[in-house]
C-alpha cells in the first residue's frame, strides 16, 4: 500500500508539500499541485483519515442512532409515521456540510445506546443524533468527552439541544380550521393518554374552542390506543370510541382521530355502520402519512408530522454546535407543520338569517 513518502518521491517534493496539498492548509503552487494530484493517482494512494483525525481532532463523522431501520411494521402504531423520515431529512443537510453519516440502529433495544454513544465517541465521531421512535422522554448517558450531542423527537431533563414537532399548534391549527369551516361540535378520539403528543395536542383542541367560545364536553374526547402492540384491542377500543360518539343525541360534526392509521381504520367502521362520509360525518387525522391520505376514499384532511424538516434542523444544530457556537435555546426547537386538505371535511353552511312577517330576525 503506497505512503504520503512513495507520493512524495514519485512527485519528487516533500512530505510536507504532499500534506499540504492533501489538506489545503497552505499555498502551493499549481505546478506542484498536479504533480501531487498525479503521483497520487499514479500510485493508488488513499490517505488515512484517521491519522488526519489524529492531527487536526477534526474526523468530518456524525454518528446518528435510531431504531428506523429495525422498526418492524407492527410498532408503528403510536409513532404514526415511520421516524425514517427524520434519519432522511438529517441526511440531505449533512450532504452539503462535507460531513460524513455513520448510522447505528438500536434493533428496537433501548438498552444498547449507551454502548453505541461510546463506540461513536471511540471513533471520534465530532457529533451525535439520536433520533426517537416518537415524542417523548429520554434519559441518556452523559457525553465521556466534548462529542457533540442532539436529541430529534425526544428531549431530557438536562436540556440537551433537542427538536420536537409541535403537536399543541398543530391539533390547535386544525380545530382552528374545523370551526372555520362551520363545525361547531368537534369529537376527539385520541392516541393513548400517556404520550406527550396526546397531552400536548388535546390541549390544543380545547384552546381552540375555548377561543371560538365553544363549549369543551368530555364526551367528545374519547382516547382509544393502548400502550402496547395490540391491534386487536386497539380495533375494538375505535369502535367503541365511534359508537359512543354515534350514540350521543347531539353528535358531532367531525370526528378528528389521533393519527392517520386511525383514521384509516375508522373509514371501515364508520361505513359499516351505513354512515357516509364527508356527506354525514367529516374526518380528520394527523400526521399527513401520504400513502394514507392519498389513497383513501375520500382523501383524509391531516395535519403534516413535520419528520423531514425535523431532521434538517437537527443536523443544522448539530452542525452549529460542531462549529463552536453556542446552543440556541435551553427549551427544545418545535417544528410545525401545514395543514392539507382532503376531501373527508365537509364545510358546513353557516346559520341562515331570515325575516318573519314582523320583520323580526330569526334564525
């Protein structure tokens, strides 16, 4: 295997100009550039980036841990989208940086990330994201060394940079829109309570109505998830949701369901029980899973699960902290995302204001 020396020898200069030229920490002059260039072709010459790691404590590596790539199908009910999409959009910044991606999966095992942040630290990678199945707490281990680290769809107690989707304003927006387009009785069939996102996106729900100065009845939220990989519970815990909801003497207008995969599942339920959609009951989801909301008939009104632009903005903190500079906040980035409609919302028309013969108004 052919040395910085045989290049040297071949381009009949020094090691060190060879070094220069390799790094360009330093002028050198055209002439001698290509003669570098062309020894180094010549030869087959590959520089050793971990001895160049070793000079300038610079090894151009990110690690990034995430349980995507084992995520088997089945443990995707509470995430709603695949957290792929996040990985994804971390690799498109990272591309432009000049850094490179190393990529560990967990194999759904939460034990093991503690020995992938060493093993990363171990290859002196200058910064790692770990990357979370969906929003929630974690509690890592401490960094051994000044490695940089960023958390994408989970946060901590130590207030490590951290990015989050922001379910409050995303559930709030889409309400917001429900009650615009005439809905005044708006059902909540939510994810299991535990999640931060099922807190954080009924809180959303009430402070829209509250703000429309609607009424908030606990009959219209009904959570129908379960904490576990159950799908058969999970079916008859909708369907009991849709049929308490069905069975209420003022009932809703809309049924805003905790993810899309519910939403898809409720499309079945809801015709099975002879009721047409949007003409009857409008549906909404969240997430904006397109390979759901564009195939369903109608297409699914949903609020985007920003994943993408979550892991661009994970990668660019990263990066800044790589840099040097300081963090930007001590409270996790939230990230929102639009609202898309479909063709499950039905607008409604708005009260009608008419003359009696006394020329009283009345409705």
């Amino acid at each position: 295997m052919a040395t910085i020396y045989d290049v040297a020898k071949v381009a009949k200069v020094s090691p060190k100009t060879v070094s220069r030229v390799l790094n360009g920490d330093a002028p050198v002059g055209e002439k001698t550039r290509k003669a570098v260039q062309a020894a180094i072709q010549q030869l087959g010459y590959v520089p050793s980036i971990a001895a160049r790691a070793m000079r300038s404590n610079k090894s151009g590596l990110v690690g990034l841990i995430t349980g995507a790539i084992s995520l088997s199908p089945q443990q995707t009910e509470t995430a709603g989208l695949p957290d792929l999409f996040i990985v994804q959009g971390i690799q498109k910044a990272l591309e432009a940086s000049g850094k490179t991606l190393l990529i560990s999966d967990t194999g759904g095992r939460m034990e093991r990330v503690p020995d992938l942040m060493r093993t990363f630290e171990e290859h002196r990678v200058e910064g790692i994201i770990y990357v979370a199945d969906h929003h929630k707490k974690v509690a890592l281990p401490p960094m051994m060394t000044d490695t940089k680290l960023v958390l994408a769809n989970c946060y901590d107690e130590r207030g490590t940079p951290a990015v989050l989707p922001n379910d409050y304003e995303g559930q709030k927006m889409l309400v917001q829109a429900l009650i615009a387009k005439g809905h005044q009785r708006i059902a909540y069939i939510s994810l299991n309570e535990t999640l931060d996102a099922t807190r954080l996106r009924t809180a959303g729900y009430c402070d829209a109505l509250q703000s429309a100065g609607l009424a908030i009845d606990p009959d219209l939220i009904i959570p129908a998830d379960l904490d576990s990989n159950d799908a058969d519970a999970e079916v008859q815990l909708l369907w009991d949701a849709i049929d308490r909801v069905l069975k209420l003497a003022d009932r809703p207008t809309v049924i805003c369901f905790g993810n899309d995969r519910m939403a898809m599942r409720a499309y079945g339920i809801l015709r099975s029980r002879g009721v047409s959609l949007p003409d009857e009951l409008s549906v909404a989801g969240y997430d904006n899973h397109r390979l759901i909301t564009e195939t369903l008939y109608p297409t699914l009104t949903s609020v985007e699960l920003p994943y993408a632009a979550m892991g661009v903005r994970a990668a660019q903190i990263l990066a800044a902290l790589i840099r040097g500079e300081p963090a930007p906040s001590n409270e996790p980035l939230l990230v929102s995302g639009p609202l898309h409609w479909g063709n499950s919302v039905l607008t409604r028309p708005s009260p009608l204001i008419q003359l009696s013969s006394l020329g009283r108004k009345t409705r």
